[in-house]
C-alpha cells in the first residue's frame, strides 16, 4: 500500500474536477481526497509490488499533465485499520 501526496500545477488546479474524474478511473487508487495545505490531494493506493507501483507511477500518474509533484510513502506494516465511528 502507498499513501501519496499529489500537488497540482497552479494553472491544473482549474481542472480539479478533470484530475479526480481521471483519478476514479484507475483501480489502482482506493481512496482520493482532495485537501488543503501543501499539497492538494492525498491518495491511498496499492499495488503487488514496488515494480507495479512504478508502473503506475511512471505511466499513469506522472503523466497527467497537471500534476506538478507526488511523495509517495509505501507502507511497512498497518498497525491498525478500522472502519468503525466512535459513536
């Protein structure tokens, strides 16, 4: 699994909606959310391998033209999930 964090262009960030309509199309991505701060997206994403994410990396990702950077964080271990509210 790899959390990544997308910042957009200054002049990609008009196209927020084109961006998260492509974003839904690839399988690879399970969660996209869009935020404020440094960056303009964070997304959870997994793939078999690191060659796999480097695929998608480098071949899909990195070729929308109006992604500006992506840090990428691969995950060691989950040390707890759940989708439970405490309410």
């Amino acid at each position: 699994m790899i959390f990544a964090q997308v910042k957009l262009t200054a002049h990609g960030r008009s196209k927020v909606p084109e961006f998260a309509e492509t974003i839904r199309k690839f399988p690879e991505v399970l969660e996209c959310h869009l935020v404020l701060g440094s960056v303009d997206f964070f997304l959870r994403i997994v793939a078999r391998d690191i060659e796999e994410y480097e695929h998608f990396f480098f071949e899909k990702l990195s070729h929308l033209p109006e992604v500006q950077e992506v840090h990428s964080n691969i995950v060691l271990s989950e040390i707890k999930f759940t989708t439970e509210l405490p309410i």
